[in-house]
C-alpha cells in the first residue's frame, strides 16, 4: 500500500462559532495523536508514492483516501494525467469528459461545467484533491496533475452528491530537493492564446516552493464571445521531520467570459440554419468569478503502517453571471421569444478533516481500515433578478431573428429596452452544516479474493431564509450510505468485481439556493448503484476494463391530500461501458472507450442527455525518437433533449481530432492540434428545448512548451 498522497478534505464556513471551531479541531487532532485501539504488524510495510518524473502512476488513484491501485477498485474509475491533457490538447474540463466512457457533458448553461454522469446532470460533483469543489464555474487545467472521473454513487468518500460520479483534480504540489520548470504557450485559429509557467525550486533542505500561472484569452466562432482567465498557485512543502510534512497552498482565480446558451430546435432538432446566429448581446451575456482558495495539509507517519492526515481549507468565491436567451419559438418564423436573468452568488468556506489510515495482520487477512470526520458549514448568498423589458413589464419579448440581433427595438418595430435591477425573483441566504463520519475497510482475505466495505453517516443541516418574503425554512437529515466491493483475482493482473454503493441528494439541490415548504418536508433523494465488473493489466502499461451497472434513482414524496409519504422510482439507469488503455508497443499509445446506456424516467418516459452509445478513440503513434502524431474520434448517438420527449433530440455526431509533436530540443518541442478535422457542424449537448450549444468548427492549435 501508499499512505504518503493527501486524502479528503471536508469545509467549515469562516462564519462558524469559536467554541465550534475549537471542538472540530480537537476531534481532528485526536485522530492524529491518539494512540492506536488495535494492534499493528511493524513488518507489514507499506509502498511509498511511485512518482514517475512529476507524473503519478496512472495505475493509483489519488480519489479513493486508500491509494488502491486501479485494478482492485471494485468501480469504473478513468484517470487523465497531465501528459494525457497536454498531448490531446485539452483545455477545459468538457474535453477530457468528451474522451471518457458513462460520463457525457450538458451545456451548463453557458457558464459553468455540466457533466451527465450515466444519466445523471450534475453541476456540483467536483472535488480538487479529494475536497468538494461545487461552485459553478469553468475550472482550469493549468495546476493539475491528473484528473480522476469516478462512475457511480461515491457517498462513503466524499458525502452528499457525487451521486452518479465525481470528477477529481489532483493539482501539482511542491517537490522536495529539485529544481525545474516549463513554459507552455498557445494560440488557435480561433483567435484564443494562452501561457502557462510551471517552476518548482527548493528554498531550504526541508522546504521547496512551486508556482503555477496562466493567463488564458478566449475566443472561438461564435459571435460576441470572448474572455480572459487568470489563474495563480504557489505552493509550498515544509518537511517538519522526517515523519511529518507540510503542504501549504493559496491558489487565485479571476474569470470573464461570454455566455452563450445555443440556438432554437425546430420539428425537434436543433435548426442548423441558426448555427451562426447568437440568441444573445455583448452587453447582456456575462460571467465573472473571483476566488480565493488557501489549503494546508498536514500529515504523520506513526509507522510503516499507520498514517494520519488533518486538512484545513478556507475559500472565497464571488460568482455572477448575466443573460438573454431564446425561450420559445416557432417553426418557420423570424421572430423569437427571448428571455433572461442576472444571478450573482458568494460563498464562503472553512473547511477542517481528519483522516485516519492503519494497515494491520488480523491472523491471515490483511486489513486497510480508514477512519475519517468532516465538518462542514458553508454561508451562501445568492439572488435572482429576471428580464423586465419596457414594452411589456415582463420578462420575455419577442424580436426579429437577424444576425445580429437588435434587442433595442422588439418585432412589432416599437423601441424596447431591458433592466436586470427591476424584476427581483428571490433573494435567499443558506447556513449548511454538515457532520461526517465514516469508516472502511479493505480486507485482502487471501491473494486471490479482497473485500471492501464501509459506511458513512452525515447529518445534513440547512436553513435556507427567503429574504425576499421575510420567511425561512430549515430540515436536517441524517443519512447512512453504505458502500461494499468484493473483488476476486484469478491471477495477478485480472480481477473481477462486483459492487453495491448509494449516495442521497437533500431537496435543497446542489447549489443550496431555495427550499420551499413542501420540499422540507421531504427526504432527500436516494441513489442506489450496483456494478460488475472486469480489470484486466495485459500489460504493465496497457489495461483493458469493463462494466455493467445498474442505478436506480428513489424519491420520498408526500401526498398533498393524506399527507402520506411513499417512495417513488424517479429514474433508473443500465448499461454498460469499455475501456483499453495503454501502450500497444514502445510507439504506439491507445485510449478506446466505449458506453452504451438505457434510462427510464419515473413516468416510464425516455431520459433527456442520454445517448444511444458513445465511441472514442485517441491513438499516438511515435514515428521516431523527435516526431509523432495522433489522431481521435469521438461519436455520440442521438439523444433526447428533455425527459419524455422523444421527438426532442440532439442528432448523433462523428468528430475526428488530428495532433503533431515535434521536439526540436530536449527543452523545446512544438504541437500542432486539429480539432473537427472534416468541420462537421454538430450539437454536442442543450440546456433545454431552444438552447442547443453549436459544436466547434475546424480550429487549428499551435503551441511551444519549453521545458528549464
């Protein structure tokens, strides 16, 4: 086993009381300086951190706490590595998504990352180093290592949500006794540029310093957008001695961007003669985030064996975003219906954890146990102002459909305009507090046949005070989730696994900005899992995986006349997925995945975001020790655009990628990347029915990376 990775991290909001505080950290500290309750075996070691360059073995995942490696999780687990983001040419979370099998992106409304995990929409499931990341925001690529996409319920580990999977960023630390450093510059045929500096330098025997930048301007074809990101993260490792190290880091985020929510449908399809239209203005189509994020992770070896880690995290996060979009419109007219809201959100964390890992010889099996509290109290802000135009004090209009199109004076040719300060839909402020504990244990009972089981109890406390009504609802709900694996290996580089998780969703939702009456009075959604599955290492670097799995979706509702509550199976899901990775030779690398999926709504209709199936394929082949290029494919089948409406769709999609690498030095090489080389037009996915995102065109990147 590795002990030696940082492990999850739980939030306390910065408004929480004193004495509070004071209890959480004592508990936390009390799981790193207790004195073990069971017996330990000093000759059972435990493997260090294999470190490949600066690059984790793609074979660990970071996610799990327990660093296990990847062919004896009993679940789909894909993992992306630096290497992987910088050779495809990725440049935000949706691309690595559109490359990984059971996972699919939604449109996000133009403003934030969207994910379709096997069915399931989230816009909340994101963790950075294991700890929850549930702002709503377009996250950056420049500080990461490796990026983990987990499929199914993953409560035990990281709480409420994470219900149909999780994507984890594992973000570069700071690296003890070494200097190095790169440069990486862009620019597309789009108009977008960016750079990025990575530099690592030890300040001390014990301590070394490592800083990350970027300054990212964006571009791409439709009209108006545009955008600018900066991103800041120095980072800091301390080794207090040669059993404790220090990590400390401060990572800055200051983001602008278009929105653009897509064009209309027409006879159920997205009308492509809009493909160039954009159904919003310069003005009016706007995000913006500012966040301050501070972690420090401390962590202690008692032994070969034992490992306690304690986290605190503290975040500031400003998010607004603006907009016009079309809500209606009918088949074969020039005039469309449009829309829109101005919705800006603070939220405000103290995050505290502590983690507790033993491996210990109970006769002939072998026990992982992790032990683990989090506390978490999060203060959240938010309102919501809709459109009110001047002709009609409400918030639609109707306009001529032009390129562009003229929001100053509306289809009847009478001078209109629009005020986002006028028309208040809700003002709410949110106090969650959340308290966690849970325990698992990995159980290798002999070399061929390993047992993971475990549970988790949170208690989930929300008060949500309705500003705009003077009123105020709270619910707290305290719920187990359970999760168990059992893994059989007919020999060391095969294993077959069967496994059973859940996770729940509370009725306040992902983002915590509302809870009604009726909806406090419910219990919070259940998701059930069950998987099975095979993982087979052909090679040290080429595995091959599969799975099938079946989730299952239930609701506690109550009736409105009996006041009775029953459960109700909201949504159910089932297929199965592939995956072959790795390298065929010393040339030739390969990442094949496929997906095919079949949903149910509660009403017995078909699932929205589902698609038939999914195919991709990203193969690199090094021609010689300087040049090599690469060449992916992703196809998406048809799926619907919203639930039970199957007439609604988004048509199924090919697209072929295209790269080039040439290294013209040992610290200089240059990539060329070719994205929809056939500039096929297509719609990768659409927030609801006349809000179809238009897929990117033939663009042309270039970028240097010079490596000091």
């Amino acid at each position: 086993m590795n002990l030696n990775k940082s492990y999850k991290k739980v939030w306390v909001s910065n408004a929480i009381s004193l004495p509070s505080f004071i209890g959480y950290l004592i508990l936390c500290l009390g799981l790193l300086v207790s004195p073990l309750a069971f017996s330990q075996d000093d000759d059972q070691e435990i493997e260090e951190v294999v470190v490949k360059g600066n690059v984790l073995y793609s074979d660990q995942v970071y996610a799990l706490k327990t660093p296990v490696p990847l062919i004896n999780v009993p679940q789909s687990a894909s993992i992306i590595t630096d290497e992987d983001i910088r050779r495809q040419g990725f440049r935000q979370i949706g691309d690595i998504v559109r490359y990984t099998p059971g996972v699919n992106t939604s449109q996000g409304e133009g403003h934030r990352d969207s994910v379709v995990f096997r069915g399931v929409r989230s816009t909340a499931d994101f963790f950075l180093d294991g700890v929850r990341d549930d702002v709503q925001y377009y996250r950056s690529l420049y500080n990461v290592e490796q990026v983990e996409v987990l499929r199914g319920p993953n409560a035990l580990l990281f709480g409420r949500g994470g219900t149909g999977g999780i994507i984890n960023r594992v973000t570069k630390k700071a690296t003890l006794g070494e200097t190095f450093g790169a440069f990486d510059l862009g620019a597309d045929s789009f108009g977008a540029s960016d750079i990025a500096a990575d530099y690592n330098v030890p300040t001390g025997e014990n301590v070394a310093l490592r800083i990350n930048f970027h300054v990212d301007s964006l571009d791409n074809h439709r009209d108006f957008y545009d955008g600018d990101r900066i991103g800041f993260n120095p980072t800091m490792k301390v080794q207090l001695s040669p059993e404790t190290t220090l990590d400390l880091s401060y990572e800055y985020a200051d983001h602008e961007r278009f929105i653009d929510r897509g064009i209309p449908t027409e006879n159920g399809r997205p009308k492509g003669a809009f493909e160039k239209i954009t159904f919003g203005d310069t003005a009016n189509n706007l995000t913006t985030l500012e966040a301050s994020v501070f972690r420090a992770n401390l962590t202690h070896n008692y032994s070969d064996t034992t490992k306690g880690i304690l986290s605190v995290q503290s975040s500031d996060f400003e998010k607004m975003y603006q907009n016009l979009y079309a809500s209606s419109y009918t088949a074969g007219a020039s005039v469309v219906t449009i829309d829109g809201y101005y919705d800006p959100t603070e939220r405000e964390n103290l995050i505290i954890s502590g983690n507790l890992i033993n491996e210990l010889q109970i006769g002939s099996t072998t026990h992982t146990l992790l032990m683990g509290v989090e506390v978490i109290d999060t203060d959240n802000t938010n309102l919501r102002y809709d459109t009110f135009w001047s002709t009609t004090s409400k918030d639609k209009e109707t306009f001529n459909i032009t390129r562009p199109i003229d929001f100053s004076v509306n289809s009847a040719g009478v001078a209109t305009s629009n005020s986002f300060r006028t028309k208040l839909n809700r003002q709410t402020a949110s106090d969650i507090e959340v308290t966690s504990f849970f325990v698992q244990d990995q159980i290798d009972l002999n070399d061929s046949l390993q047992l993971m089981i475990g549970g988790r109890m949170d208690t989930f406390d929300i008060t949500v005070t309705d500003v705009k009504n003077g009123t105020a609802e709270s619910r707290e709900d305290e719920e187990f989730s359970p999760r168990a694996g059992l893994v059989f290996k007919p020999s060391d580089n095969v294993s077959l696994y069967l496994s059973y998780s859940e996770s729940f969703l509370p009725r306040s939702g992902e983002q915590f900005k509302s809870l009604s009456a009726s909806s406090a009075r419910l219990d919070p959604d259940v998701f059930e899992n069950t998987e099975y599955g095979v993982k087979w290492a052909i090679s040290p670097d080429l595995s091959f995986t599969a799975a099938y799995f079946d989730s299952e979706k239930v609701r506690a509702v109550r009736d409105s006349i009996s006041g009775e509550t029953s459960e109700v199976i909201g949504l159910t899901v089932d297929g199965f997925e592939l995956e072959l990775k790795g390298n065929i030779s010393e040339r030739m690398y390969i990442a094949l995945g496929y997906a095919n999926m079949d949903g149910e709504t509660s009403t017995g209709g078909e699932p929205r975001e589902i698609p038939d199936s999914t195919l991709t394929l990203w193969t690199n082949f090094q021609v010689t020790d300087k040049f090599g290029w690469g060449v992916g494919l992703m196809q998406q089948g048809e799926s619907n655009i919203s639930n039970n409406k199957p007439g609604l769709v988004l048509p199924d999609y090919t697209r072929v990628d295209f790269a080039a690498y040439y290294d013209v030095s040992e610290d200089l090489s240059i990539q060329f990347n070719i994205e929809n080389l056939g500039d096929k037009l297509y719609f990768p996915h659409s927030h609801s029915t006349h809000q179809a995102s238009v897929g990117e065109p033939l663009n042309f990147r270039l970028s240097l990376r010079i490596n000091f």
